[in-house]
C-alpha cells in the first residue's frame, strides 16, 4: 500500500481500499476498524451529543446510492451537495462522474477524510462545511443531494427532512439510501403530501459472506426540470 496517511487526520488507523462502483475503480482511505474506534471513543464525546464515530463506517447504503449515480452517467458541471457524508464515498463518486461536490457533515474529521478521498480519486481536496442538521446554513443549497443512510437516529429526523426540503433547489433532484431501517419508515414517503415525486430503487450490496438489502429514495422537488437526470 502506498503512503496515503498524510492526507487524513493524525490518530487513526488507517488502510487504503479500491472499489468497484460499477464501471468506476474508487480509492479510498477509511478507519481500519470502525468497532475498536467506537469503543474508544471518549465518555466526554459521547456525554456532550451522543456523539459516536458512525461516519467511520463504510456503510452498504453509500455504495448503493454510488451504483445507482454511475448508472445514470455523467454529472458534469452539477452542483450536489452530500448530506451526512462521513468517509465521503457517495460524494466521490459524483465528483468522478463530474460533478462538483460539497461535502458535508456533523463530525470534522468526517469531512478530513472526505476531503482527502476527494484527493486521491481526483487530486485536489474536497469542498467541506460543518453541518449541523439542527441550525442549518441558510444558503446551503443544490440541484443533485445525496445522503447514504443518514436517517438512524428519532432525534435527527425532522431536522434531516427540513434541511433535505430546503437544500433540494426548485426542480431538482435527491437520492437517499437506507437499509429499511424502522425508524426511516415513512419518513421520505411523508415528503409526497408536499409536492415531491418519488421513485423507490432497490439494490442488493454484498459485503464479506452477507448480502445487505439497500432502497434508494429518488426524490423531484416540486418545479421539476432544473435537472434532467
């Protein structure tokens, strides 16, 4: 393995992986164990918002909703901004593909990482900003969102669906993956009472001996026709 730590946060174990994203060969650099890291995590992280390191696992529904991305072709020029980005898979994919991506996330070296794996698939460093779904930025804003199984906690979910409806520009589309998670049931079907159009994808993503089912949310906001996609 060549030397990639440098690119990343000082404090992490961390081994590089390639990716089959359908026709795309994704370099990655993630946390080599994810399970040792949340059992160190700090009480005082935990005890301040519950904090634990999900965005250091690299979870089915990212490579899923980077399947489906590839399989549509070309982004070029897009604006798209990735919601809960963690290790920044989803988001690399769309920038492979050509568009220009903002990473986002609550954890600052979640965006370390997706900036760095920005690098190493197309030299330079990610765009990044610290989002809290909570206090959303007033301007954040997009053609093309995505998010990789981000709707896992109750706390978090109206503030998801807000910032969602508001950062998805007039016409324009989101694609949400999850794993049937209970606590996602209904949630993105809720946002059809408010002018969306939605499309259910499904994708079967094997990790190891396991093959973990994934649904895309394909969402249009109201005003369609920004994006052709």
């Amino acid at each position: 393995m060549s030397d990639i730590g440098g690119l990343f946060p000082e404090g992490y174990d961390i081994e590089e992986r390639w990716l089959d994203i359908g026709g795309l060969s994704v370099r990655l650099g993630v946390v080599r164990d994810p399970n040792r890291l949340a059992m160190e995590t700090a009480a005082a992280d935990f005890a301040e918002d519950e904090r634990l390191p999900y965005w250091a696992e690299l979870w089915p529904s990212a490579t899923a909703l980077g399947r489906i991305l590839e399989k549509r072709g070309r982004l070029d020029g897009t604006r798209a901004i990735e919601l809960g980005c963690g290790m920044g898979l989803t988001g690399v994919v769309a920038a492979m593909l050509g568009a220009d991506v903002l990473f986002t996330d609550f954890e600052s070296d979640a965006l370390q990482f997706a900036a760095a794996n920005h690098e190493l698939n197309l030299g330079s460093p990610g765009r990044t900003r610290l989002v809290d779904w909570r206090h959303p930025p007033g301007d954040l804003a997009a053609p093309l969102i995505l998010g990789a199984d981000v709707v896992y906690e109750q706390r978090f979910v109206e503030p998801f669906i807000d910032t969602l409806r508001t950062c998805v520009e007039p016409g324009g589309k989101a694609f949400i993956a999850e794993p049937d998670r209970k606590i996602a049931s209904g949630v993105l079907e809720g946002l059809e009472s408010t002018g969306f159009e939605r499309v259910l994808h499904m994708d079967e993503v094997p990790v190891g001996d396991a093959v973990y089912p994934v649904w895309i949310h394909e969402l249009t906001a109201p005003d369609r026709g920004v994006l052709a996609f």
